[in-house]
C-alpha cells in the first residue's frame, strides 16, 4: 500500500504506508514549542551574541550569553523578567537553586563564581550575595546546588572541587554576611565532568573515577575500582516511588562500551548495566513541527558509546546523550525506553519530564518525554492534524488499546479522519480508519465497571455522554457506600478549590493521567485561586488543623516541664551537696543512685545549654558590626567559652575528682580554680589523664612566679609562655575524640566557632590575649575544629609560634594513627608506601601531611624528594615546616624539574606568592649552597689563594 501525498503544485506523489513501531515502545520525545521567535527577540540568533548555556527551574528557563549577560525567562508565557549582566568573561555554567527559585549560581569564563538574589518577591534590586574567585584562571566545567541549604558546589578543569556558600537577606540584618564563605572540599586527580548533591552526600565524576562525598563528616570514597579514561558522568537517582519510598537514593555512573555501574549510596557497585545489545534497535522518531517523522526498521547496529553526562528524568527514568542522539533507559528493569537522533547537540538541561536541549549553532528546542496516546491528545489540542495521524498510525498498538480511551476516546479520533484532507492525505486517512477498526470499543474498555454499576444501580446515558446513576433503595449497605463515596467526592472537590494542593496530589497509581494534569494545568491553567471563607473547611483540613494545635500544645508543655524539672534537680542537687556535709552517715549505694539519677537528665540539660550558647555567639557574629571589630568578636567568643568548657572541657573542669562518687569541699574548691584559672589547666589534666605525679609548687613559689595574684589577665599571660610553662611538666594531651555524643547540627556550630576562636588567638595583638592561649585550645578541643582551616593557620603563624604547628602535627598523627597506609609506611618500603598514598585520592591535606611527616622521619630526604607528586595537594609551605631547609631545596628542585622546560619558570614564579618568599629562598639556597666563609678567608680575615681554597674545598 501507498500513501497519496499531493503538494500545492505538481501531481500526487505515492509514499510508502507508514511503518508500525514495536510494541515494546510506548513513549516518544516530542516538540510542541518553538522557541526561535524567542531567541530573536533576545537577539541570540545572530552570529554575534550567542547563548552558551542554559538552566531550568519550574519558574525560570535561564539562558547564559558569550557577552556574559545571563537572561532570566518566566516559563509561564515565555517572557522575559531580568537581565543580569557580567563583566567577567562569558557564561560558561548557570544553575537555579531547587528549592529557593530566589538564587541563581553564574560561572564565567575567567573562573568566577557568582550567587545572585533576584529578590522578585519584595520587588527589589538584584544584588550578588557572593562571590567567589578561588577558580581564577580555570574553566569551571560542573556547578551543583546542596538540596537544603543555600551553598554551591563548583568544579573546574583542574579538579579542584569547592564549597560557596551565600546569605540571604530575607531572614534580616546580617544574614546575608557569611563568615567563611568559600570552602575546598577536595582536588580530584583530573577535570571535573559532573557533580550531583543527594542527603549531605557529594557525587564528584572526573576523567578516571567518581568519588563520593559526606560534606558533613568530610569522608570520600571512590565508587568502584577500575579507573576509565574520557567524558563519563554519574548522578544520583531517587527512589521515591511504590514500595522503594524511604529507601536511600541509588548511583548510576556512566562506564566505557554503553555500560553503566549501579551502586549502592555508600559507593558500593551492585551490578552492572549493559545497554550495548540493547541499543541495537532503529532509533524511534522525533516527533516535531519541522519535519514529517522517519521511522527505519531495517537501521539495526549495536551501539558502543560513551555517557558524557547522566540526568535523572521524570519518573524514575536515566537520560544521557552524545552531539547527535538523546538516550532514555529505565534502569530498574535494564531496558532502553526510547532513544532519538537529535542533531548538533551541545548540553542538556530537564526539569521533570521536560528537556531543553542547546544546540551548536545557538538555537533552543523544548523537547517533553510523554507516552504515545497523550502525544495524540496533546497534538489534537493543537490541531496538528496530520502529525496526529501519523503518531496514531506508528503507535497504533499504545492507541489501540482500552486504556488510551480515557485520554483519546474513538468520536475524536473520527473528527481526526474527518479532518485529514481527501486530496492530499487520502491513504493517510485510510490507514488510520484501520487503526480506528481495530480500537477495543468502549464496552470493552468499561465493562467491569458498568457490571459493578449495574449489579448495585440503575443508570441512564445523557447527550454528553456523562453517566447518571440512580442508586437503588431498599439495601442499606449501599446507601452507606453510596454517601461515603459521596462525602469523599465533595470533600474532593473542595480540595481542588484550594491552591496549595496542585503540588501535592501529582502522585498518583496512574502514571498516564498525571502526566494529563500536567499538560492541562501548564496549557488550560486556573488563572487565580480565590479560597472562600464562608465555606466550611473540609474534614482532611479540619483534622490536620486540629493535629497541628494538639501538636504544638504537647511540645510546648513538655519544653516547660523539662524546664521546672531540670531547675528542680539543680536545687536537689545543691541541697544534696550540703546535706553530705551535714550528715557523713548515709550509705554508699545510696548515694551512688542519686548521682546516676542526676547525671542522666544532666547530659541533656548540658547539651541544650551549650546550644542555646552556641546559637547565641553564631546570631552575634552574623551581625558584620561583630564580625568586623575583633573586640566584639573576642568578647563574644569568651562569653561562650566557658560553656564550652563545662560541658566539653576535660574532665576535672566538670567534676572535682573522676574517681570518687564523694562530693567534697576539696573537689568543690579544685573545680573552682581550674573554671577561674585556666593557666593550671596543663598540670591537672596532664595528672589526671597521663597519671603520673607532677612536680608540685608551694605558695611561695607562685607567690614568686606571678606576685599580682588578684589579676586574672595576668596569670593568662603567664600561660600565654608556653614553652617556659611547660618545662616541669610534660605537654596536654591532644583530645582527638569527642567525649560525649554531639549532634551533627550543633558539632557544625561549634566547628565554625571553635576553629575562628582557635585563629583569633593565634592572630592575636599580644596586648589582647584570650583566656586560653592557641595550642592550650588546639589540643583540648582538635576534635572540633576544621582541620583545613587550622592548617592554613599554623602555615600562616609557623614562624612566630612553632608549637601551635608541632602540636596540630601531633593530634593529625594521633587521628590517622589507625589508618592503614601507617602498617605499610612502618614496613620501611619508601615505594609501597607512595603507592598507598596515591591510592587514597581524592586527597584532602592534612591527612595526607600526617602520612608524609611518617615518610619523613622514616627516610629523610629519600621522602622529602619524591612529595613533589602531591602537588598541589601539598604546597611547598607544607614541606618547610616538615623537612630540614637542605631537605626543603631538594623537594623545590624536584618539584620545579617535574614541569616542562618552557613551563618552569611560569610555574617558578607562581610559587613566589607572596614577594617575601623571593628574598627567603634565595638566602636559603646562598647559606646552603655558597661556599661556606672558611672555604673563602682565613681565620685572619684575608682571602684564601686558589689553592688553599681548593685544599680547603
């Protein structure tokens, strides 16, 4: 059979019947959007101004130029709201926050990173809430929004991954100021290809690996075990459908040969995915307004193709794409939903079933995922007649069947055929009266539920074909399901009424006719919401109101028993104190049980009271008048202190003797002077926890040593000297561990106060010296502080206060002590060693640098030499305060002649950062490698003659 096409002039030309797509694919990509007046209205279809990239949000479809405007576009009636301009370079990434569409993140070409608030709300101005130049100089090739929080993850060309994070003016004065608003989570060993942010969970995908990342605990893990080479992705992929709600989100990473790893989200691969076969089938056609669809059974080959990137799409379905073809799997079953040959494609952006694809030429097309028969209906909304006809005739087994009538019932598909023109589509229209033929009828399709309808009610048919029941009287249980069925449609119905549900109630058992809302709320949708009081509100609502006040009344009440209850055990407590004094007769156990019974509720008492403090220092260094005057800052620090440590401090500032249940005046008065004075702190705690005696001091001698006891500054500044203080007694122990169970919340406040407490002591004026000098907190708290932040520090101060860097290299020693690069590097093998090392990358450094300085005092300068591979990772700064300075000019020299000759210099004068190194190294390398002075004078002074000199040489 032949199809009759006749155009607008010459004779009819006879086409081939269309061909019938098999029956194992339902869903097809379609285009019922053009976005080419778009972009000419924007002026992006010239050869000038050209859109580089794009991102799409449910509000925004965000489009970046090569001039560096990025132009923001309301989907809703494709207009254009804002126009952000950059002088930075072009606009090489964009990407809209998910769940706050008031934020926008901005890449340039230069490596600039910007986070916009387009404050559209209040009708304000937009303004850059930051910023981020830690990319200078690097194509920034992946940006990630967290899923909950306001911070940024960027990736660039070099493999550096880091953090931004922005404020927010909508929460008040000072929100938006961040305290540390960049942050380097890793450096990955190749470019990044893509990341993806799941549950506090990172998803870093390079040119050889995919790592995973705990942001919260800092840990990484590679995925898998065989490297790769190329443009490979990975993403995250939910379960949140069926019996899979709640479970923890799967990984897909992309492999060479069409295969894809699935793991575990502890990076643990399960199994592995082979689409290689399974690409071996004619692709499905485009079905679009520029051209009529082509459909080739016989185009049959096996695919092997590399996966640049991997998108989760729509309902649980896997997107990737190569220049010239879009690929969709369903993962869950291993099978190819559809994939499509789309021409000159650069980059890929979804929001749910929807995908906007950039072409290499600049031009824009809105493609949407959606299966066969709501294709029909959608092109029949458009009277897109032909194009409808075709799709019904290549799908004619999805249209054919009982379940396509409920979105395409048979009178519209014969106004479709009435449509079609005798003269031009005449075999077209023939062809679809054999699909219409072969349709189950509508008794087929309603059957069971007009047996249910009839066994129960009698019903009668109107002209509108809507079906009216007449329930029967006489059986009460039909009455009752009659009026609950009744009550739930009304109650229903009123839901619909109310704007807050349209989110909410898009998932349903049928898939079909969530995608049928969908379409009619973006084509047809309610243009206002008006909710009417004097409607009574329905049950559901009524209930949850009632749930939610019942709610807040029983929290409520329990905060203020608590409160009564934990101000009633204080009181018990002291009482309790005095009455041990008073009467020395009651029993061991006794006692023992009242101790227990106030120790328990205690810990959550002590735990509420260090967050209240913390809460309160953090509100109070968001304020910039705080954070910007060190006085304030340091008043603030110090009120929260103390808190700090009673709670956490080590153990006799929370008791008087750990090992005595007794609570006497004695261990009362050491508790005192240990929270009043904390330069004693060093001898107790080394007593206490190394349990050996130290060398005790008379009053006379601390009348001697310090005369002005009354003045507490004074005393601090005396333990301000700490390596005269420390001679009689040996170092603090270095506190590694948490010594109670802190909450991830509350340990992520304390980290940021304990690490600016730790640097603002360091950083110091010495005429202001903090109550608990830098290495006296570094070692008691080094289980708080951010171990980056530290190392920068310790790099900054190493000159002046070499033992805050020796003690920040004891506790990193003591942490990785169980780590099992240590067995290997205590084995002697240098090699076997370095080989352990580059196994453990990502590397985060000051890990690294504690396996480096084992290295070190292992093999000396063999080590120190061989380190230049960690660059950067390790920076020359790190080797200094590691290895002797004739080391350090063997590790420089090594480290230089790693790059190319042309390359050397450039890189030479990279390092020499800042201008103070220049005249540092060049007096190194002429004390250590000049001659010495007695090679070249005598011990007179006079010059030593050539042959002296060479004798003496």
């Amino acid at each position: 059979m032949w199809i009759i096409h006749r155009q607008c002039r010459g004779s009819p030309v006879k086409m081939p019947l269309l061909p019938v797509v098999p029956e194992n694919h339902s869903h097809v990509l379609a285009e019922f959007d053009c976005l080419d007046p778009l972009l000419s209205a924007l002026r992006l279809d010239s050869g000038r101004l050209k859109c580089t990239c794009l991102a799409v949000s449910r509000k925004w479809l965000a489009l970046g130029t090569s001039t560096g405007g990025l132009h923001l576009i309301q989907r809703e009636g494709w207009k254009q709201r804002l126009i952000l301009t950059h002088k930075e370079g072009s606009i090489t990434q964009v990407a809209c926050c998910p769940h706050d569409e008031d934020f926008i993140a901005v890449a340039t070409s230069q490596g600039l990173v910007v986070v916009w608030e387009l404050q559209l709300e209040r009708r304000g101005r937009p303004e850059r809430v930051s910023v981020s130049w830690e990319h200078r100089g690097h194509a920034i090739t992946a940006l990630c929004w967290d899923t909950s929080t306001l911070r940024v993850f960027v990736g660039d060309s070099g493999g550096k991954v880091t953090c931004l994070r922005a404020g927010s003016s909508k929460l008040g004065k000072g929100s938006a100021f961040v305290i540390f608003p960049v942050q380097t989570v890793t450096t990955v060993d190749s470019r990044v290809v893509q990341l993806g942010y799941q549950d506090g969970r990172l998803l870093v995908s390079s040119l050889s690996r995919c790592y995973l990342c705990d942001t919260d605990r800092e840990k990484f893990w590679r995925v898998g075990n065989k490297e790769r080479d190329g443009e490979y992705g990975a993403c995250f992929f939910p379960q949140n459908r069926g019996l899979l709600v709640g479970q923890p989100p799967l990984l897909y990473c992309a492999r060479p040969g069409s295969r894809v790893w699935e793991a575990s989200f502890n990076g643990e691969v399960l199994s592995t995915h082979q689409f290689k076969q399974l690409l071996a089938c004619p692709p499905l056609p485009l079905i679009t307004y520029r051209n009529e669809p082509h459909y080739n059974p016989a185009q049959k080959s096996s695919q092997s193709i590399a996966f640049p990137k991997l998108l989760y799409l729509g309902d649980q379905n896997l997107l990737t794409w190569t220049d010239s073809a879009v690929y969709i799997f369903t993962p869950q079953n291993g099978q190819v939903l559809l994939w499509t040959e789309v021409k000159d494609l650069v980059d890929i952006v979804v929001y749910r079933s929807e995908l906007f694809c950039l072409h290499g030429s600049g031009r824009l097309s809105h493609l949407s995922l959606l299966s066969a028969e709501r294709c029909v209906e959608r092109l029949l909304r458009r009277e897109s007649w032909p194009l409808a006809a075709v799709v019904c005739c290549m799908f004619q087994h999805t249209i054919t069947t009982s379940r396509a009538r409920k979105s395409i019932p048979i009178d519209r598909l014969e106004h479709l055929r009435s449509q079609l023109s005798s003269s031009t589509h005449l075999e077209l229209s023939g062809q679809l009266e054999e699909v219409i033929n072969k349709l189950e009828p509508l008794d087929s399709a309603c059957s069971s539920r007009r047996s249910s309808i009839s066994s129960h009610e009698s019903f009668n048919v109107l002209d509108c074909g809507i079906y009216r029941v007449i329930s029967r009287r006489g059986s009460q249980s039909d009455e009752e399901t009659g009026s609950l069925i009744n009550q739930s449609t009304s109650e229903e119905e009123r839901l619909k009424e109310f704007s807050f549900v349209q989110e909410e109630d898009q998932v349903e058992q049928d898939p079909q006719s969530s995608e049928r809302m969908e379409a009619e709320r973006s084509e047809q949708g309610l243009q206002f919401h008006l909710p009417l009081s004097f409607r009574p509100k329905p049950p559901r609502i009524a209930l949850q109101a009632v749930k939610d006040s019942v709610s807040s009344f029983v929290k409520k009440t329990t905060e203020k028993i608590n409160t009564l209850q934990m101000n009633s055990e204080l009181r018990q407590r002291s009482e309790f104190k005095e009455g041990i004094q008073a009467d020395t007769t009651s029993s061991h156990s006794e006692e023992m049980d009242n101790e227990v019974y106030d120790e328990m509720p205690n810990t959550e008492a002590d735990m509420q009271e260090l967050r209240a403090a913390t809460e309160r220092a953090i509100s109070q260094i968001q304020d910039p008048l705080v954070l910007l005057d060190p006085a304030c800052l340091r008043e603030t620090l110090l009120e929260w202190l103390p808190v700090l440590e009673r709670i956490l401090g080590p153990e006799e500032h929370g008791s008087g003797a750990a090992g005595d249940s007794k609570v006497d005046d004695a261990g009362e008065e050491r508790w005192e002077r240990d929270y009043l004075n904390p330069c004693s702190e060093q001898q107790e705690e080394s007593f206490c926890l190394s349990g050996e005696p130290t060398e005790s001091i008379t009053e006379d001698e601390k009348k001697e040593e310090s005369p002005e006891l009354g003045g507490k500054e004074d005393q601090c500044d005396s333990a301000e000297k700490e390596p005269e203080a420390s001679k009689g007694s040996p170092p603090e122990p270095v506190r590694v561990g948490s010594p109670k169970p802190v909450p991830s919340d509350l340990l992520a406040n304390l980290t940021q106060l304990a690490t600016l407490y730790t640097e603002l002591s360091c950083f110091r004026n010495q005429q202001d010296k903090p109550a608990v000098g830098c290495t006296h907190f570094l070692r008691r708290y080094f289980f708080l502080l951010d171990k980056e932040r530290v190392r920068r520090m310790c790099l900054l101060c190493y000159e002046e206060q070499p033992e805050v860097q020796s003690s920040f290299t004891e506790a990193m020693l003591d942490l990785t002590q169980s780590s099992k690069v240590v067995e290997v590097i205590q084995r002697g093998d240098l090699l076997r060693s370095l080989r352990s090392l580059r196994e453990l990358q990502p590397w985060s450094a000051p890990p690294l640098l504690a396996h480096l300085h084992r290295l070190y005092e292992k093999h000396g300068e063999a080590a120190v030499r061989s380190f230049s591979q960690f660059y950067p990772a390790i920076t020359p700064a790190d080797i200094m305060t590691m290895a002797q300075r004739s080391h350090f000019l063997a590790y420089l020299d090594n480290l230089v002649q790693s790059r190319t000759e042309g390359h050397r210099l450039s890189f030479l004068q990279s390092l020499l950062d800042p201008e103070s190194l220049r005249q540092d190294w060049l007096e190194l390398a002429l004390t250590h490698d000049a001659p010495q002075r007695c090679d070249t004078l005598t011990p007179d002074g006079l010059p030593r003659s050539i042959d002296m000199q060479r004798a003496a040489l």
